[in-house]
C-alpha cells in the first residue's frame, strides 16, 4: 500500500514538474513570439517610416516639380506676355507706319488732284485761247471782204454783187484803199477828201467816218438793188428832194442808198 503511495507520488511530481516544465516553455515561446512580433512590428514601423519618408520625399519632389512647372509657366507666360507685347507694340507699329503710308498716299493723292486740276485749267486755258484764235483767226479768214479801186461809176453792177453785199453786213468794205472805222465814237466830220469817184469824211483824228460814192447813173433801179441786199435788214426807207433812199444796219454801222426820181441807183454812203 505504501508503495502505492510513492509510485502514485512520483506520478503526480513528475506530471508537476513536466507541467511546469511545459508552463516555462510556453512562457519562453510566447516570450520569443512576442519578441519577433515586436521585431516585426518595429521593422513594420521602421518600413512605414521608410515609405513616409519615402512619401515625404516623393511629395517633396513633387511638390518641386510643381514649382518647377509652375515657374516654367509663369516663365513661359512672362514669355508669352512679353511675345503678346511685341506683337502689339509691332502691330501699333505697322499700324503707324499704315497709317502714315495713307496719310502719305492721302496728300500724294491730294497733290496728284491738284496737279491733275491744274493740268485741266491750263488745259481749258489754252483751249480757250485756242478757241479764241481759230475764232479770230476765222474771222480774218472767213469774214466777207471786197475791195474797189478806181472810178465807181465805170460800171454800176458791182453794186449788185453778192460778195460787196455781204462785205457790208461785216464793215468789211474798201473804197480807193479807205475803210470806214466803225469803232470810233467821233462822228464829227472835221475833215473830207476826194478819191476819184469817192468822197472820203474823216474826223478831227483822221479816223474815217463816212464813205461816199456815186454809181453808174441808170444803171441799177431801186427793185434790183432791194433783191441784191435783201440778205441784209434795212431798217429805213424814205423820200428826199431829189428822189428816195433806203437804210440797211450792218454789224457795227450802217449804209445808205439813194436814188433819183426815177428810181435809179445815185451813190451809196457807208458808215
């Protein structure tokens, strides 16, 4: 019984001390567990530190990369700014040198018109004088012109003559190298000569005033000479002592035809 006891004894100490023994390692494993968890929670710790600082870094650099950027950017529109200025400043430049180059085409323009206007009035200046020649110059050219020398009262007919007719309607007739001056004012006879058939009256300055001549007598009647001069306006028509008369106006002057009783042509006077 005793040993019973002892054997039942050494049981219970054994299994107490390999208890215990089991308890101690336990401890120790958990202990070691505990230690790399610690171990690992560190390097853990120690990694997320890492990667923070990583992450700091990162930021860091992107953070300057930004400002980099960002200063690229206000850089690149400083660039921009100072382009865009340039380019006004070359705009408002062109647009100076145009608007200078129409101001300048404006008074080329100006002048051009006035050189142009005056061209135009020299131009109608000498058309004018031109005109004014070839108007004078067909005048002495195309004005009706007759010219007697001699006796008058050789031959009557040239009375009747269409080219004397129309000398008189211009004063443009000469008797004996004499031509009534039509212009005068002076009507004042002061002086008379006597050219052949032809009486010559001229005024204190010599100027001709008056015309006299005398026709074939019975030569030319009072119906031939009105058919003769009808191209030209007679303006009177009346009786003198020795017969009648009849009174043409001219351009400048006057004529005057007489004739006897009998109705035949006498003399002719121009004024």
């Amino acid at each position: 019984m005793n040993n019973k006891v002892l054997m039942i004894s050494s049981v219970l100490a054994t299994s107490l001390f390999l208890g215990a023994g089991s308890a101690q390692a336990n401890t120790t494993t958990n202990n070691n567990m505990n230690q790399q968890d610690m171990s690992m929670n560190g390097q853990m710790g120690q990694m997320n530190n890492n990667m923070n600082q990583q992450d700091m870094s990162m930021n860091e650099q992107m953070g300057q990369m930004n400002n980099n950027m960002n200063q690229q950017d206000m850089s690149m529109n400083e660039q921009m700014g100072q382009m865009n200025n340039n380019m006004n400043q070359q705009d408002m430049s062109m647009n100076e040198q145009m608007g200078q180059m129409n101001n300048n085409m404006n008074q080329q323009d100006m002048a051009m018109n006035e050189q142009m206007g005056q061209m135009n009035n020299n131009m109608n200046q000498q058309d004018m004088a031109m005109n004014e020649q070839m108007s004078h110059m067909e005048q002495t050219t195309m004005m009706p012109y007759y010219n007697y020398n001699g006796y008058t009262t050789y031959d009557g007919q040239f009375t009747q003559d269409y080219d004397f007719v129309r000398a008189l309607q211009y004063d443009n007739v000469m008797i004996d190298g004499y031509k009534v001056n039509t212009a005068t004012s002076d009507k004042d006879v002061a002086s008379s000569k006597t050219v052949y058939d032809t009486t010559i009256d001229m005024n204190k300055d010599g100027q001709v005033i008056h015309i006299t001549f005398d026709t074939k007598p019975e030569s030319v009647s009072k119906e031939m000479f009105k058919k003769a001069h009808m191209s030209n306006h007679m303006i009177d028509e009346g009786k003198t002592t020795d017969g009648s008369y009849m009174t043409y106006e001219t351009n400048n002057g006057m004529y005057k035809a007489f004739f006897d009783k009998q109705g035949y042509l006498m003399k002719v006077m121009i004024s």
